[in-house]
C-alpha cells in the first residue's frame, strides 16, 4: 500500500509539470495566432520572451526577433521537458523542475512589481502550486526510498 502511494504521489507530481509544459506550448502557439488571449498554469518566462519577440516585430519594424523569441521560448520549456524525462530515472530532477518553476515565479513576481500589476496573483499562486507538488513529490519518494521507475509489487 506505502509504495502505491507513493507511485501515485510521484505521477501527480509528474502530471503537474507535464500540464504546465503542455499548457505553456498552447500558450506559444495562441501568442504566435496573435489571439490575444492566454491561459493560466503556465510558464511565464517563455510568454513573455515569445510576446515581446511578436511585440518587437510589430512595433518595432524588427522581424527577425520571432524565430530568436520562439527559439528562447522553445528551449525553456525543453528544460522542463528534461526535467520531467530525467525524474523517471532520479527524483532529484523533480527538484529541478521545481526549481524552473521557482525562476519562473521570480519572474512574475517581478514583473508584476516593475508594472504595479497584482493581476498576476493567480499565476503566482498557481506557480507556488506547482513547487509544492514538484517537492511533496520528491519527499515521498526520498522518505519511502522507492526509485522513481520502479514498480514494486503490491502487497495488501
């Protein structure tokens, strides 16, 4: 029974940071449709960089920013990514994951500060969501000492 709990907190760790990895490219491509709109539990870092790449397009009469932008965005979330690959071999890389995460809260922290903006709250909140299943993750598995692969048999 411990170490079914123990797989289950570990895989709802492993969806959190895969939502917000699939959320975030959904974002991308919405900023790329000039749809004006995005969605939350996202990562803030890759929107910003592919809205101010569009931004700096438009305005600025500088094109060839979108494909750095896009690139910038791209290879953020492929951090993420890893993490998520990698925490299937390690639990540690749930604490990375976290920590991107951790950076990316910063960021909107900042932000949020440098416009005097307190919309961004529920970004934040859900960021500190996100930390907190990533390290309850890697907490269950170091205290049950269960390799996150592994899949021991059950016994009831």
């Amino acid at each position: 029974m411990k170490n079914r709990i123990t797989r289950i907190v570990l895989e709802l760790s492993r969806h959190h940071i895969s939502a917000f990895l699939l959320i975030t490219l959904v974002n991308i491509v919405l900023i790329s449709q000039r749809a004006g709109t995005s969605l939350y539990f996202s990562a803030f870092l890759p929107r910003l960089v592919s809205s101010y790449a569009y931004f700096s397009a438009e305005n600025l009469a500088y094109p060839a920013v979108i494909p750095a932008g896009i690139a910038a965005a791209l290879l953020n979330l492929s951090l993420y990514a890893l993490c998520i690959a990698f925490s299937y071999k390690a639990a540690g890389w749930l604490l990375c994951g976290a920590g991107l995460v951790a950076v990316d809260t910063a960021v909107i922290v900042w932000w949020s500060v440098l416009l005097r903006d307190f919309g961004y709250t529920p970004e934040i909140v859900i960021n500190v969501w996100v930390i907190i299943a990533l390290v309850a993750g890697y907490v269950v598995a170091k205290v049950n000492k269960t390799h996150p692969s592994e899949h021991p048999e059950e016994t009831s």
